[in-house]
C-alpha cells in the first residue's frame, strides 16, 4: 500500500526581497500571471482522489486559480516565527541580528520565540505520515515553500540544517510515493503530471 503526495509551492504575494515570515498576503499580481502561465501543466493534478492547502490566502488562492477546490489543512501552516511575525529576514537581522545567527545555524533554536525548524519538519513529516495509504491513491496539495522545504527533509530523512539546501521555487512540484516513514522523491517528466 502505497500514496502518491504532490506538493504544489503556492504562487507569490510578494517579490522576494519583501516576504515576510508567516506572511498572509494574498496573490499578487505577479503570483497571479504565474499561475496563468503554468496553469495548463498542473490543472490535470485536479484529478487527485485528495486535495489540500496550507491555510495561507496564497495558497488557497494558488489551489483554487488551478481548478483544485483545496481543503485547508491546519497542520499544513508555515513555522510559527514567534516574536518576527510579519517581519522580513532583514527586518528581524536588524533588531536580532544574533538571534537570527542562531536561528540559522541551529535547527533546534527558537531565538525567536516561536517554534523550532526542526519542531516544524517533524510537524510537517507527521502530517504526511497520516495520509491515507490507498494503493495508488493521489494526493495533491498546494503549500507555502517553506512547508514543501520541510516535507523533503522529512522524507529524504535528511538533518534538519538540509533545509537551507532546498530552493523550492513559486509553483513548482515535488512528489513523494510511499507511506508513514517511507518516502521516495519522484521527478516527473514536464508531460507527465499526474
């Protein structure tokens, strides 16, 4: 019994220079012609038994431009940045620059008072061990990078500081085949999306 888990990276709401941590902006206008430009390669995930997004509006937004009619999944939210909510990287670098120092070097870290990357891997990896494992069952879900990033190391079993290695970029896919504890990563031709 296995599943088959593709992870969608939502489309933008900002240019990347002004993400901001636990950013809740919707689409912008560039997220949106993204969307438009790729859509015809993902629209066939659609056909997925299961369906889900981050709770985020640009994910939300990303699921629903693609046909998907994504069920938000809680568990699905990006790290919670504590006390740098809302911040950019270099916005919280200028008030905290050696709680940020921290923070990137040490998975286990929570200088910013909110949950530790290696805490948000294994929340993101327990989620996708509670898939339903139906034979061939199809999974899509459309979430923020950072939950994609978070998935990979989880699956690839990877040490929690591989998260840094991870460029997911906006609309890009990643499939992971398997069940609870056993993952495989799957590279798709560009045809072949379903």
């Amino acid at each position: 019994m296995h599943v088959r888990v593709t992870l969608i990276a939502a489309a933008r709401g900002s240019s990347l220079l002004a993400e901001r941590f636990d950013d809740d902006r919707p689409l912008d206008q560039a997220g949106w012609g993204e969307v438009q430009r790729v859509a015809h390669a993902l629209i066939p995930l659609a056909a997925a038994e299961l369906r889900y997004c981050s709770p985020t509006p640009r994910s939300r937004a990303t699921g629903d431009a693609l046909g998907l009619a994504p069920l938000a999944q809680p568990a699905l939210r990006d790290c919670d940045m504590g006390r740098w909510r809302g911040m950019t990287l270099g916005e919280a670098m200028a008030r905290e620059p050696e709680a940020v120092d921290a923070w990137l070097a040490d998975p286990y870290s929570a200088a910013h008072g909110g949950e530790p990357l290696a805490e948000f891997i294994q929340r993101i990896g327990g989620w996708l061990d509670t898939r339903p494992a139906d034979d061939g069952g199809r999974i899509v879900a459309v979430a923020e990078p950072a939950v994609v990033r978070a998935a990979l190391v989880y699956a690839l079993k990877s040490h929690p500081s591989t998260y840094w290695n991870f460029d997911v970029r906006p609309l890009s896919t990643a499939t992971l085949i398997g069940w609870a504890g056993r993952w495989n990563l799957r590279f798709d031709a560009q045809t072949e999306r379903v």
